[in-house]
C-alpha cells in the first residue's frame, strides 16, 4: 500500500486527483463546524447522554448532528433515495426499463434519485427541526414557523451540497465520491470517539482487562472485515476451444462470487428503515395520548440491550436487505444464460436450466455467509460494551459497522490508485515499443 502511494505522487495526475480529495475533506469538515440557529443545545445534550442510536447517526455525519451543524444530516437521505430507486427500478416497468437504456437511461434515474433526495431531507430535516429546535419564550406563531423553515432549507442545503462534494469526488479525484464522503464523516469523528474512551480511562470507569479486551476486539474485528470483503468463492468455468486465425483460444477460468457481494448498504438500510418511523412521529407535535404511545413504541424499534427484540429485528432485517440487494445487483438468471451464449460451461453441470439451479445454490450459500456476517459486525457494538465496561457511545466508532465503511472505502480507493498505476504501466510499455528501431510497433 505504501509502495502504491509512493509511486502515486510520483505521477502528476494521479497526485492532483489525491490532492482534490483532501482538499474536499478539508471543506467536509469546515462544514461540520458551521453551525445551525435556533437550536435548543441543552436538549440536543440531554438526548445525546442517553445513548442509542442517534450516536451511531452522528458518526456518518462527521460529529454534525451531536452540534447540529451544516452538516447535521449527512448524505444519509441521498442513500435512502438510491436504495429505494433499486426496489422502484424492480418494480416499476418504465423504471427498469429507463435502467435499460444506457447512459440516457442512468441520468434520468440520476435525476429522479436527486428529487427524491431533496424530498427525503426536507422531511428529516423538519423531524430534526421540531426535535431540536430552540422553543423562544413569547415567540409568535410566524417567527416559529420561519426559524423552523431556517433550520430546514439550511440543513437541505447542506446534504445536498455534500452530494455536490461527491459527484465533484467521483469525477476529479480518486473513488466514490458518495463512499468517500461517508469515510470523511467517520474519521472526523474520531478524535472525539478516542477522546471519549480515554476520559473513560481516566475517571476509572474502565478496567485493564476491559482496555485489553477494547482493543483485542478492535483489531481482530479489523482483521475479520478485510478478511470477508477480500473473500470469494471461485466456481471453475471452462471456456469451449476455438481457432482463431493460427491461434487456438478457450482453456479454463473462474467465476467469482463476492461473500459480502452487498457491501454495507444492508446496513444502512436496516439503520434508515428502524429511524424512519421515529422521524416521522418526531415531526408530529405533541407528547399526549396516542401520539405519545406511537413514540414510545418507535423507541422501542431502537436497537438496544434493554430490548432484546429489537436487536432481534435489526439482525433479521440486515439478513433480509442482504438477500434482497445481493439479488438486486447479482441476476443468476442472466449468469446461466450469458455462460451458455458464449459457449462456456461449468465442469459437471449441464448448461441451462441446470447451471441456474447450481449457480443460485452456491450464491445462496454464499450469501448467507454474508448476510450473517454483517448481522454480527452491527450488533458487536451493543454486546461488546457489556464485555469491556467501555460506553456504547464510544463503540459506535469503534464498532464493527463504522469500521465496515471504513476498512470498505479504504480498500476501494487503494485499488482504484492501483488500476490507475497499472494503466499508465502499460501506456509506457506502449510509448517504448513504439520507438523501437524495427518499427513494429509503430
């Protein structure tokens, strides 16, 4: 890696792209510090100390929306708005068929995600709004409603110039600009996170077997993550022989089958979906009645330790959205057939009918590997705390979907640093065999 890094700088091209990418997170974070008016910092406090799940929120958001800022919601309404334009693309005709159409077809959906994206935000962001706004005394109805509207066109605005920041990142720098915005947020949060388990440590809060323990599960979840994202299964494919001119092609190749094909999108589906119900009651005013119990019981879908249910549902759920977009984004169906249009044929297996049977046998398989897999990477961070004495609060960093993402992106970016380096290998091999004396090449 650091070899790969070190040859990067060397070509300018490739040093610009890194630059471009530091320089957006140098703007990422000047974001997270600008803050929003109008809101009331002693309850936002007050709810933060309670733990659950709004700290994992704050993570992705770069430590945003602990200080409700700029920043406060992320891109997380732009990933609820592509995740839900795949489900839309599998069921609406014209959608699927716009997913058809080349690259016409893609900016159309582009377009339609970014709508929905605005819609999604304006939504959270007026939950946020009515959660945490600042409640002036004597203030009339209109000035509420305008310094409400404040908060709401600010942070819209915000999450959506963050979706700028990464398309200008998929361009003009290196990796996904989406994938790498959200690695910008986690990382800005951790000085805070290390700084929270050291006060830990400090105040005597935490053990040395608790600390051992801290990192033992720190690295070997690391260790574990790289693994997996680095793991596939191989099914063997034979290649029918054929003369090409006085060369003779065909021989013998695999099939990858990615175990965590899905990446941690499962996740963060999972994540939205138990948020969505509480964002939408947060944007109903009053705490009486039927309202006050619908509240309680969208609390309840939280994943926490007290309920054990609700860890339940989140495990479920991850499995379930692991299914569904390793489905999404792998087609068995079109595998089979492509093998048998150009000839190729997996030993023992019968092209076909059969093929398919076997293919999604062994995705099946696979997949259920991953699925649980991410299962136990999002829930360590709930049992982990009860094992080390260390806070939750401080494990939504350190814990096992936060460094998905990371350890995700950082491997992303390294092998598109990779490709690129390899490209202009062979475009020097090129530009030397072109001034060869025989003139072979030229």
């Amino acid at each position: 890696m650091l070899e790969s890094l070190a040859k990067a700088f060397q070509i300018p091209e490739l040093k610009r792209r890194i630059f471009f990418n530091l320089a957006m997170f140098a703007v990422f974070v000047l974001g997270v510090h600008i803050p929003v008016p109008g809101v009331d910092h002693d309850k936002l406090a007050a709810i933060f100390q309670q733990g659950g799940f709004l700290n994992l929120v704050d993570v992705f958001s770069g430590g945003a929306l602990r200080k409700m800022t700029l920043f406060a919601m992320g891109i997380t309404p732009y990933i609820n708005a592509s995740i839900i334009m795949q489900m839309l693309t599998l069921a609406v005709p014209k959608l699927e068929q716009l997913s058809k159409e080349g690259e016409a077809g893609r900016k159309q959906i582009a377009r339609i995600t970014r709508r929905l994206t605005i819609a999604l935000a304006t939504f959270q962001a007026i939950g946020f709004s009515f959660t945490f706004r600042e409640a002036a005394a004597g203030a009339s109805t209109f000035s509420q409603t305008v310094a409400i509207a404040q908060m709401v066109i600010m942070m819209v605005a915000g999450t959506m110039f963050l979706l700028w920041m990464g398309e200008q990142i998929t361009e003009r720098g290196i990796g996904n600009g989406v994938s790498v915005i959200i690695f910008a947020g986690i990382m800005a949060s951790f000085p805070f996170q290390v700084g929270q388990v050291a006060l830990q440590v400090r105040e005597g809060l935490v053990s040395a077997f608790g600390i051992v323990m801290f990192l033992a599960l720190f690295v070997g979840t690391i260790y574990l993550i790289v693994m997996i994202t680095q793991a596939e299964r191989r099914i063997p494919i034979q290649h029918v022989k054929k003369q090409v001119g006085m060369r003779q092609t065909g021989g013998s190749n695999f099939l990858p089958i990615k175990v965590n094909t899905a990446g941690v999108i499962p996740i963060i589906f999972a994540i939205s979906m138990l948020l969505f119900p509480s964002q939408i009651l947060a944007a109903i005013p009053g705490n009486d009645g039927f309202i006050a119990d619908l509240k309680r019981w969208a609390n309840y879908l939280t994943p926490s330790t007290q309920h054990w249910w609700s860890l339940l549902i989140y495990g479920l759920m991850i499995v379930g959205f692991t299914y569904f977009y390793t489905a999404v984004v792998m087609n068995v169906n079109d595998m089979a057939d492509n093998l048998k249009k150009y000839g190729n044929f997996i030993p023992g297996i019968r092209p076909g009918r059969p093929t398919f049977e076997y293919l999604d046998r062994v995705v099946s398989r696979v997949t259920l590997a991953g699925a649980v897999f991410l299962a136990g990477v999002a829930l360590i961070q709930y049992v982990a705390p009860g094992l080390t004495g260390v806070s939750l609060s401080s494990f939504a960093l350190i814990g096992g979907t936060s460094l998905l993402i990371v350890v995700g992106v950082a491997i992303e970016v390294m092998q598109a640093i990779e490709a690129q380096l390899i490209m202009r290998n062979y475009e020097g091999f090129i530009k030397q065999s072109s001034k060869s004396p025989a003139g072979f090449y030229a």
